[in-house]
C-alpha cells in the first residue's frame, strides 16, 4: 500500500511538471460515450513549450496560451484555422503570470482569458484591452461566453455564471449555475450555440467531457480517451466542410496539441428532402 502511494505521489508531481492537473485524479475510459475527431494540431510542432494550458478561436484563428517555464514568459500563440495550422505570430500576454492565462473565449469583439480571480481581454490586434475581476474562482480556469453571461470554474464540481459590467477594472458578479462536474476536474468551458449548451473539459486525467444544457443540468459525459486523457481550455471553431463550430479541446500531453471533435452533424441533401416529403 505504502509503495502504491509513493507511485501515486511521484505520478502527481510528473504530471504536475509540464500540465496543470486536477488532484483529483479519475480513472481513464469511465465516459459513456464517444465523439468523431475530426482533426488535430500539434502545438509544439508550431514552436510552443509542453506547458500550454488554454484555446480559444476568433472566428480566423486559434489562440493558444503558453507558460513557458515556471518564471518564464507567458506567451499566446496565434495559429490558422484552416487545415494548415501555421503560426501566425506569438505575442505576450502582457500582464500574467504563473500559468498566465488558462482558458479563452471570443464574444466577436475580444478574446477573453482568464487567471487567478482577473480576466484579461484583448484586441484583435492582439493587444491587451481591458481587464475586470471575476471573484467567483480562483483560479478561473474555465472561460465561455454565451453572448449575455460568461460561465467559469475551476477544480471543483461548480460552475459559475458570471455578470460584467463591460466595464474594464470593475468586479464581476456570479452566481453556482451547475453542480454536475462530478470529477471535480474543470478546466475548459464552451459554449455551443447551435446545441444550446455548455461544453466542459477536465483535468482529472480521465479523459471526461461534459455536456451541460442551458439550465447547467448533465446531458451526458463524453470520453476522449486515448486521445485525450488530461485536457486543458476548450472553445467552438469552425472545421471546414461543416455547418456550424465544432468542439475543440487542448491536450496536456507528449506533445501538447488541440484536438477537434464533431459535434455539429450537418444534414445531407438528401436529408433535406425527407424533411420536405413530411410536409
């Protein structure tokens, strides 16, 4: 027993090296159910370290946040979205520190990136515009926004729904909008407008996703194991050749990259035909 502990200790502090880990460490393959990948980019690949943690997407482009080394400079990656996947440019995250930002989100105007208890957004230059206090984690790890409420978490069961003021330096208000994350392991939120739901990814090395509907009731779980065992931030992108965002999640892994699963089935011609035969 006292030799298992040990592995578990040292298993911990080898995760904890290079990934930002839940300690509260499920069991891999415990998902009921399986989503389609539809894609994959491998982040170091395009110039990053094994310390990235948060993506978000602007519509055009992927942003992925970078610790570097503990005390080093805290990066963001600006990568395509089409099937290339090239670095555009990496700039600073002007203002972060520790494992800088965790996760991001796009509300058409800015990229949010949460940290600690603040949030930082930025331009589409990519330049740093603002920022507010989120008080109802800390750290805020999780950040999505369904076009009025921003929603966070971190590693616990709860989910918060966030109200700002659109004020930058002001002090956002929340209120626990879930309870469902029962690997106490959020890392990343999403928000799927198309499915009218929230997305969560989680860093209890269990490879779990859930699937929340707009009221925070559990849709279900998703497993990305092997794939993806240890995630970090997640965010809604397009993927070509499809109707709609799908899900995309960053990997804490050998190597660190971002994984697409398919979410939004678009319908086929033919299925636009049966409809019409109802009627």
């Amino acid at each position: 027993m006292r030799y298992l502990l040990i592995l578990a200790l040292v298993t911990g502090a080898a995760f904890a090296s290079d990934a930002d880990v839940s300690p509260w460490m499920g069991t891999p393959g415990a998902g009921e159910s399986a989503l389609t990948q539809l894609d994959y980019f491998d982040i170091e690949a395009l110039g990053a370290s094994n310390r990235c943690v948060g993506v978000g997407f602007d519509g055009t482009n992927f942003w992925v946040t970078d610790a570097q080394s503990a005390g080093g400079p805290l990066w963001i990656h600006i990568i395509t979205g089409d099937l290339a996947h090239t670095l555009v440019t990496t700039v600073d995250q002007n203002g972060t520190s520790g494992w800088g930002l965790r996760d991001l989100c796009w509300d058409g105007t800015y990229m949010y990136g949460s940290q600690s208890t603040t949030v930082q957004y930025y331009d589409g230059s990519y330049a740093r515009a603002g920022s507010f206090t989120s008080p109802a984690s800390n750290p805020n790890r999780a950040m999505a926004w369904d076009g009025t409420y921003f929603y966070t978490g971190s590693f616990s069961a709860d989910i918060y729904q966030v109200t700002w003021d659109g004020v930058s330096g002001s002090t956002a208000s929340f209120t626990t909008w879930s309870s469902a994350i029962s690997n106490n392991g959020t890392y990343g939120a999403a928000w799927d407008a198309t499915n009218n739901c929230l997305w969560v990814s989680t860093a209890s090395n269990d490879g779990l996703l859930f699937q929340l509907d707009a009221t925070g009731t559990l849709i279900t779980t998703y497993d990305q194991s092997p794939e993806n065992v240890l995630a970090g931030g997640c965010t809604m992108g397009n993927y070509a050749g499809t109707d709609g965002d799908q899900l995309w999640v960053l990997a804490q892994a050998t190597p660190d990259g971002v994984y697409c699963w398919e979410v939004v089935v678009p319908l086929e011609r033919d299925t636009w035909g049966s409809i019409k035969t109802i009627f």
